[in-house]
C-alpha cells in the first residue's frame, strides 16, 4: 500500500462522464472545496473530482475504473462527520453517494427496512414509523447525516443506551470492492451464524475495505409514548455517579446524557427559541427519558428514579410536559457541539469508558485541563460511558494550542484506555485520531487490521490515510 496515486487528467474525467452523466461530474473548484470538508474543525482536503453514481453498476464501474488505474476513492456521504473519515486528503476522486437516495422497501411483515446509503437517517426514521416500526439509532446530526456514513462509521447516538448502536441493526449490505466486484456480506435474517462475520467487519470500517450501496436493516416495533426529564446537580461528578446507580437499580432508560454547565450555558446563548432556567450553583444536568406503551408504567420507572437520584446532591427535575417542551429540551442537547463551535477554535475527542468509571474519566480531563492551561466543555451519552471532550482554544496562541494539543490528547487517551475505554465510542477514527491507534492496540493487533485492509484492497486506493 502507499500513496503514489496517478493524477486525475482529462481522460479520467471523461470516462467518469461517460460512466455516469456529464452533469454528476463535478470538477469546478468551488464545489470541490465544498467536498473538501465535513464538520471535523475546520480541515478542508478537496477532491481532484467529485463523481455521484446513482446505481451500484455505476459504482462498481468507477472503483474497477480506479483500481485500475491506481486513482484513489474517497466515498463521501453527508459530510456531518466529526474525525475527518470522508476527507480526501489524497484528492483523487471524491465518491458523492448523495444521488444513491431511495428506501428500496419496508418490509412490514419482516420488520427490515432496504435502503440506499445516501437516505438522510431521519427521513429514514420518519417512513418507518408511519408503519409502526422504529429504526433507533439517532445521532446528533440525524436531520442531515446518511445512512451510509453511520453505518461506515458505526454511529451511535442518543437511543444507544437501550437499543444499541448501528451494527446492531444491520442484517446484510451490498458492497462494491476497491476492484468493482459487487457481494452481499449477510443474510436478510435475525440470526446468522454462517462464515466469518463480512457485515460486522464492513460497519465501521470508514469506507477503508469497500463502499456500501445497499443496506438491510432491522426494526423493532415502535415505543408510543416517551417521558422526558432534566435534572440538574449541584456537582458534575455526582450527576455522573448517578448514571450507574440508575442502571444497578434496574431502571432502563431510552436515554441517558450528561451535559456540564459550559455546555448548557453555551447553547442556551446560541439559541433564541430555547429557554431553561438554570440555577447559578448547577454544576450539570442529566436528560433522561424512558419509553414505552404504557404511561403509567413509565411514570413509575420515573418515580423510581426519583428514589435514586434523591441519595445525589440534585435540584428539582423539569419534567417535559408537552411534544413543544420535549423537542426543546432534545434540541438543547442536539445543538452542543455546534454551539461551542460558533464560540471558539475547539479539538473534540469521543472517549468511552465502561460507565462506572464515568466520574473518574470527567475528572481526569479536568486536572489535565489544569496541567496544560484549557479549558474543557464535556457532555455526551453517558448511559454508554461516551464523553464527549471539546477542548477549546479560547485565548491560547497557536504556538501554545499546538504545542499542547497532541500532549494533552495522549493523556487523555492513555487514561481512558487505563480505565477499561477506548479511542471513540461512535464518531470514528479517521484522520484525526488515526496517530493515536498504537494507544488502544499492539502492534501485533494493527497488524491483523493492516492484513485485512490489505486483502479487501490490495493497492490501497479506497479512503487511504484513514483508520491506519
């Protein structure tokens, strides 16, 4: 594998034109900058073209067209992603599956959804639940974010807590290899205990072993009612205690995040339509719902929880009473990340540690943050132990920011890692965590991955400089 790809020329250009449409070949500059970034920071590596096939015929064309070549292929879905995955930063050809946008089929009787990768997660979401069934998996961005990317990405989101994260809802995919041979890695079955794993080995490979074009995905029946709540706490650590407490007493919430006061200060100043009164010595909230059939049962769970979150240093909770209070209090948590980035030059990090050690992981970062001089905003699902870290920039110079950066990122990684955790609970590694792999695993372990990599794509061409 290496990186001596051939230059796109005019040749390149036309084949592609010819592959798929003189208008889904997109050349002119501006646009390409535009594919040159996703939402990690402000990195911007534009692809030499950009082709957007509508069929996996079109697909298999262009990547045996490539490998054949030796142009490298970055597929690229909605660009919503947050470790630099569907960054070309070898340009080459930048693979748009925008156009690859059709719910082929919900099979009601089946509960399994067909799917193209380029169907925004929320409208998938939508088309289900007219039908009754539920496709969980909902990550910040699933108003604008493709299923394809999650599913290269391994996304989780909010719901993770009770009903998993996208590999737990992926039954079987169609996949292009880097030399245009086309497979199915799975069976449209609940169970499937034939061969190797070829599904699981795709989820979260980041586009690096083949390119998604279609997806079977399984559903569950839909939960009518929900109750939501935010509970504020008097110290960050506390709320972040109370999170395992809640699970050791039996209670299973849909949903279970953590947001510490920055993080709620900042989004309340960054938007207009949302308005939580918030007292001056909270430290944290914790935003908990529970789901269901049937209300009372929930308002149970509810006073259950209650019982627990009384033996904690807590406020009184503001219970959501309406669909209006509910959508404003999840628009809070959704809006975040997209707040401290308006306010500062920010690096965010997607730990994850087993949930117990949540409290240890929160005050890690802080001393951290004291030995090197930032600050820090933490919020994320703490049901799954995944803490979200924005370091922000804020006054340092940029000799001091990127001086201290990589250090304090090692640390912060090498004590996640020391209390059970990994690198990334969802948003993948990328470019911008791929220095930091040799962290999480030994070289024989890389190793292995390099192998895999090596087999699915022999010369390297599909989304290089990621993951390893």
């Amino acid at each position: 594998m290496h990186s001596n790809f051939k230059k796109i020329d005019d040749d390149d250009v036309l084949f592609f034109k010819k592959v798929t449409s003189p208008e889904r070949v997109i050349s002119e500059d501006s646009a390409l900058k535009e594919y040159g970034s996703d939402e990690t920071e402000d990195l911007c590596f534009p692809p030499s073209v950009v082709v957007q096939p509508t069929t996996t015929e079109e697909v298999s064309a262009v990547l045996k067209y490539c490998n054949d070549h030796q142009i490298c292929v970055t597929p690229i879905g909605a660009r919503t992603g947050l470790s630099g995955g569907a960054l070309a930063i070898h340009g080459g050809v930048g693979l748009s599956l925008s156009r690859m946008n059709k719910i082929i089929k919900v099979d009601e009787k089946n509960g399994q959804v067909t799917t193209e990768p380029g169907v925004i997660t929320q409208v998938l979401q939508e088309a289900c639940a007219e039908k009754g069934w539920y496709y969980a998996p909902d990550p910040s961005s699933k108003g604008s974010c493709f299923i394809g990317g999650n599913i290269a990405e391994n996304a989780g989101g909010a719901h993770a807590v009770k009903y998993g994260v996208t590999k737990d809802f992926v039954l079987n995919l169609e996949v292009v290899l880097a030399n245009g041979d086309v497979i199915w890695t799975g069976a449209n079955t609940l169970k499937n205990s034939t061969g190797y794993n070829l599904t699981q080995l795709m989820v979260g490979s980041e586009g690096t072993l083949g390119v998604v074009t279609k997806a079977v995905l399984k559903l569950i029946p839909l939960p009518r009612h929900q109750m939501l709540m935010l509970v504020p706490f008097y110290k960050a650590e506390q709320a972040c205690q109370a999170v395992s407490a809640i699970f050791q007493a039996g209670l299973m919430p849909s949903a279970l995040e953590f947001m510490e006061r920055d993080a709620i200060d900042f989004v309340l100043q960054f938007l207009d339509d949302v308005v939580v009164p918030v007292e001056d010595a909270v430290q944290a909230h914790l935003l908990i719902e529970v789901d269901g059939n049937y209300p009372e049962s929930l308002m149970q769970d509810c006073e259950k929880m209650m019982e627990v979150l009384a033996q904690f240093d807590c406020g009184d909770p503001l219970f959501a009473e309406d669909e209006t209070q509910k959508n404003q209090l999840w628009k809070m948590r959704r809006k975040v990340a997209e707040a401290v980035k308006s306010h500062s030059v920010y690096k965010e990090e997607d730990t994850v540690v087993p949930r117990y050690q949540l409290p240890t992981l929160l005050a890690a970062v802080k001393s951290i943050g004291s030995k090197y001089g930032f600050r820090s905003i933490c919020y994320g699902h703490a049901g799954d132990g995944n803490l979200h870290v924005n370091i922000l920039k804020d006054a340092l110079s940029d000799e001091q920011w990127n001086e201290m950066l990589p250090k304090a990122i090692t640390e912060i990684f090498e004590q996640t890692i020391a209390l059970g955790g990994t690198l990334s609970g969802e948003h993948g590694i990328g470019y911008v965590q791929r220095p930091y792999m040799h962290l999480a695993f030994s070289e024989i372990e890389l190793a292995l991955m390099k192998s895999i990599k090596g087999v699915f794509d022999p010369n390297g061409i599909l989304n290089p400089g990621k993951v390893l």
